[in-house]
C-alpha cells in the first residue's frame, strides 16, 4: 500500500517535507493551456468537510514541463501527474507530451472536476485517447456518480491500469443572508462527509473491475485508511486532511500501522478486499461477482 496526496490538497514545492512524507506526491491537474480559474470565494468550510471550486488554476502544461516539473523531481518522490481537459484531445495532447518525460511516473485523468463548466466527453473515449499517448501507468479518477461501476468498467475497457475514487460531490453553503458563500455557487463538497460515499464507490468498483484502486475521500485517521483498503482500495491518498494537519501523512500511516497489527493482519496488502467477505490475501480477482448481478443488488439498496 502507498500513502498518496490526493490531487490540488498539496503544493509540494511550498511543503516539500509533506510531499516526502508520502509515497507518491500527484500534482494538481495541469490542462493543455494556462487557467487563472473561479473568482474568489473558492473555498468555504462546511458541516462534515470543505468545499471548493477552484476551477483548474493551473499553469498550463508547457509551463508545468519546464517550470514546474524540473522542481518536484528534486524532491525524491515519485511524481504522479494529473491531467484534465474539456475534449478528448486535450487529454491526448497532454498525455503525449508527458509521455517524453521519464521522471513522470504514472498520469491520472481527471475526468471528475465539478467545478468546470465544459465536462470532457465520453469516459470510455478520453481513456482509449490517453491510452494511445502514453505506455505510463494510467489512472482514472472518477467522480462517486450513481453509475461509476459502469464508467469504471469502461475505464478498465478503454486500456486504464487503475482507478482513483473519488473526487469531490457536488455541494454548496449559504451564508447568513442566504447567498453562496462560493463565488460560484455550488462547488466540490470533500472531507469526512464524503468518507461513506467513498467507501461506496471503491466497494462497488472493486466488484465491477480488476483494476487497482486508490482510495480517496475524507481520510483523517488510520481507521479511515484501513476501511478504504478493506472496501477493496490498494493505495489511499490523502485531501482535505492535509490543509488542518500538514503531518497527517505520519500519524495515518502509524494509526493503521496500529490498527493492522491489532487485527492480525501482516501487513496493508492482506486487508485489501476484505469487507467483500474474501480473504485478500488469496483473492482471485477474476472470479469477482458478476456486473449485471451487482447492479441488480445496487438498485435494491438504492430503493
Ligand atoms: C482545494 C481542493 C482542490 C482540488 N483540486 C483537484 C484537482 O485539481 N484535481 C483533482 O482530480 N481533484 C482535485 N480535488 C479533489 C481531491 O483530489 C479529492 O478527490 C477529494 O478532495 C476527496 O478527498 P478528501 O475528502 O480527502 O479531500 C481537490 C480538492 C480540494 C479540496
């Protein structure tokens, strides 16, 4: 298991030793060109978590290339580079040109922004694009939607290694007089709030598909962690925790050090998949439930 910063929750040039105290820093998502991104507000506290609508400020991915990579590398960690767009072609174009970069480990998609207005185009479509761009490992971050065992599965078809779950739901805050605290209006709702839909998620894509998961969404303590893993994530990564407390890489990794050792389990790997009443040991991974039989199961609990 690696301990990850989810994506736009660290900047690692300005808290490098954050960034070392994970397995892999994942940068925020650069877009093909320059975005200044939403007016302030952009970030608000609300009940169970944050909200947020930055709107992909990024510096481009030129400038990312030049300027911005040239400097993560002197920091050791393995570098994940997340890369969004509003068409297929500009996850293409990004993922060829971070293609020629060997200090680039693996390229996320993130195909989950809520808050853009142009939403990039069919999942299946962006991920076989991207695919053809690049040998490096790719994973798709996707957002916990009513149908993201589907999009997961058309992921997995489309040529992805792996699965991010998940990014932020939509939410929005009022303030006193009843107006948007967010410029915006509705922005991306993360935190402990999200923890049970995330766990939902990765559940029921560890069920639908053979891909490995990293598992997101309001981990703040070990506890957290262990439930991601047992709910069938490999990797979790850590978002909003990190803006309240900077060294919670550290204290997570120790709780669920803690945690394994008192449930008998040898290490993080053993407790992946374990909530699916398998041993995750010795878990086939082909022999998962059927999708239809799933999705059937799925829409009597949703009733
Ligand atoms: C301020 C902020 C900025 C974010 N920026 C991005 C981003 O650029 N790309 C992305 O894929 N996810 C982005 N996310 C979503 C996180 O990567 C993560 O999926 C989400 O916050 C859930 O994890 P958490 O509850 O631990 O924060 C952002 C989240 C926050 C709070």
């Amino acid at each position: 298991m690696r301990l990850l910063n989810a994506s736009g929750c660290l900047d690692a040039l300005t808290a490098p030793e954050v960034a070392r105290s994970l397995d892999v820093f994942v940068t925020k998502t650069v877009t093909p060109l320059p975005r200044e991104g939403n007016e302030a507000v952009r970030i608000a506290e609300t009940e169970g978590g944050m909200l947020n609508a930055i709107g992909l400020a990024n510096p481009g991915i030129e400038r990312f290339r030049g300027e911005v990579l040239p400097r993560l590398v002197t920091l050791g960690v393995p570098i994940w580079v997340s890369v969004g767009g509003f068409c297929v072609e500009d996850y293409a174009s990004s993922c060829s040109t971070l293609e020629e970069c060997d200090e680039v480990e693996a390229l996320e998609l993130n195909l989950s922004c809520p808050n853009v207005d142009e939403v990039p185009e069919n999942v299946g479509e962006v991920v076989a694009a991207a695919r053809a761009a690049t040998t490096k490992p790719l994973y798709a971050k996707l957002s916990p939607a009513a149908d993201v065992a589907d999009t997961a599965r058309a992921a997995e078809a489309a040529g992805a290694d792996g699965l991010s779950l998940v990014n932020t739901v939509k939410g929005l805050a009022l303030e006193d007089a009843l107006q948007p605290v967010l410029a915006r209006g509705i922005g991306g709702l993360s935190g402990p709030a999200l923890r049970p839909i995330a766990l939902a998620a990765v559940y029921a894509c560890f069920r639908a598909t053979a891909l490995p998961v990293v598992g997101m969404g309001g981990v703040t303590t070990g506890r957290d962690a262990l439930e991601l893993l047992a709910a069938g994530a490999s990797d979790v990564a850590l978002g909003t925790v990190l803006f309240a407390d900077p060294g919670a890489g550290g204290r997570i990794r120790a709780e669920l050090e803690a945690e394994l050792a008192a449930r008998g389990f040898a290490a993080a790997d053993n407790a992946v998949g374990t909530a699916h009443g398998l041993d995750g040991r010795t878990l086939d991974r082909k022999s998962r439930v059927a999708p239809k039989k799933y999705l059937h199961t799925g829409a009597n609990m949703a009733g």
